[in-house]
C-alpha cells in the first residue's frame, strides 16, 4: 500500500510535541542512579545507555553516529564501558530508569497513569508511527539498531519506546541533511547556539569541545558567510541572512526525511497524537526530568 505523502510541518509537530517523554532519559535522576549502580558515571552511563542497541561497538559508530560530540570525550567511554556492563544489563537499566520516572512524572495524571486511556491512545499512534519508520531502515544505522530492540508491553513504556525510535529516526536524518550541507558536528552546535535557542556554555562543554575549539569553529563559519562579524562582544554569535538560509534547508530536509513515519497517521492521526502528548510532555517537565544542569550530556 502506497501512503499518500503528509505535510511534514504536521508530522514535525507531532514530533515535538511528544519529544520530552523520551528525552526526559538523558536528564532523570533515575537513569543516573541505575548507571551509576553498573558502575557507569557520567559521561560513560550516556554513552553506552544510547549505543547498547549496537551491542558491544567500540566508540567509533557512535562517533558516527551521535555526530556532535568531540570524540575524545566518546573514546574516553567507550569500549571501556563495556568491561563494567554488557549491553543487555544497560538496556535493562534504561527501561527501568524510563519505567520509574514516567511513573513519577505521570502520577496524579486524570485517568489514572500510567496506563490511562491517553497514555494507551497515544501510545498506540506513537507505536503506529514508529513501526511504519521500520519499513525505511537503509541509511538510519542509530535508529535501525533501536528499531531491533523488542517493545515493551506497559503502554507508558510503549510510548516512550516508539518515541524513542522516531527521535532516532529524525536524528539520522537530521545527520544526513546536516553532511549534505556541509556542516560538521561542530559547526552544528554554533549554528545552534547562533539562533538564541540553546546556551553557548551548555551546547559546548556537554559535547567536550573546548573554548578554543569552539573559536576555531566560529571563525571558519564567519568565513563561510554564515555568522555575522564579531560585535564589541566576540563570543556574541548571530546568523546571516545566509545562515538562517541554511538552517532553514537543513530543517526542511530533515522533517522531509522524517516525515514518512507519520504517513500512516495523517493530519487526524498526527494533531491526535499532538493533543495527547501535550499534558503529559507537561508532565514530565513538572516533575523536573528535563533539567539542563541534571546530566553533561545531551544530544
């Protein structure tokens, strides 16, 4: 069956609108206790909490893979991550630590959570939309190894899974746009900042650049036309007409590549989707999962 394609601005706001129940598990404290309990801190619980889908890879996929961080801080995780757990322990720690947390942020929700009539409605879209990106595997390496992993049965659960494999879905398309503009993992995270929506500080040292490193980064980009001039304030970044050009394409090219997910959904299916989300993504941040300063790693 051929699906009718979708308007991707639809497709991306449902996206959004559900992104913190799966985001929240880079920042919970439930996940950091479980890491921290397999003897994974830091740095090294993020890292192989998010590649354990590959099995025991050294730290070179997921440089590839994650694209943004400075690969001293990956190869400063991994493989050694391994040697204190196996893959399967940390999948198992992850769940949990989603399992607890979502139970946390969800309680007091009407209809009883987490298995509520909102969660399992939206649940079932998400899962819908996540296992319609299983027919689009080539070329998505993050999200086909994620895609691989078996499906929870609590509807909560459910629904942070599938979340979890749009995000990827997006995300290796996001790198693929990203590479066809031209624009290292580095140069992203400027990019980023240059738009006011992401802190410099936070946007840097999370991914292990250093100061100069970053200067170097802003410098070529000025060169490139895409940052303006430095003001009286050199750390001061803003884009040109050209870059917010480029942003725009690398966006559009990205909830392009996102968008057959969500075809089976529709615009019905989708601002459903959206609808249901929204109280509980309000949930999760309420209850403080999605705190900035929680962890030093995000993608």
């Amino acid at each position: 069956m051929v699906r009718s394609p979708l308007d991707p601005a639809v497709a991306r706001a449902a996206w959004r609108r559900a992104e913190p129940i799966h985001a929240m598990i880079y920042f919970a404290p439930e996940a950091r206790q479980r890491y921290a309990a397999l003897g994974l801190d830091g740095p090294m619980g993020y890292f192989a909490s998010r590649s354990a889908a590959f099995g025991t890879v050294p730290a070179e996929p997921v440089i590839a893979t994650f694209f943004n961080f400075k690969p001293a801080l990956v190869y400063s995780a991994l493989p050694a991550a391994w040697q204190r757990a196996d893959p399967a322990a940390v999948l198992r720690a992850r769940l949990d630590a989603a399992d607890a947390a979502l139970r946390r942020a969800f309680t007091g929700l009407p209809g009883g959570a987490p298995t509520g009539a909102a969660i399992t409605e939206a649940a079932g879209l998400a899962r819908r939309a996540a296992e319609t990106a299983c027919e689009h595997l080539p070329g998505r390496p993050l999200f086909a190894a994620h895609a691989a992993l078996p499906w929870p049965d609590e509807p909560h659960l459910v629904l942070w899974h599938a979340q979890t494999l749009l995000r990827e879905f997006r995300g290796d398309g996001h790198v693929n746009a990203l590479l066809v503009a031209g624009v290292n993992g580095l140069d992203a995270l400027v990019l980023h900042a240059a738009t006011g929506e992401a802190p410099e500080r936070f946007l840097r040292s999370s991914r292990g650049w250093t100061r100069d490193e970053w200067a170097e980064a802003v410098d070529g980009l000025r060169s490139r036309g895409l940052l303006a001039a430095a003001s009286v304030d050199a750390e001061d970044l803003a884009l040109t007409d050209a870059g917010r050009e480029l942003r725009r394409s690398v966006e559009e090219r990205t909830d392009a590549l996102a968008e057959p997910a969500y075809r089976a959904l529709g615009e019905d299916g989708c601002a459903r989707l959206a609808e249901l989300a929204r109280p509980l993504s309000r949930a999760v941040v309420d209850a403080g999962l999605l705190d900035l300063h929680a962890t030093p790693t995000e993608r």
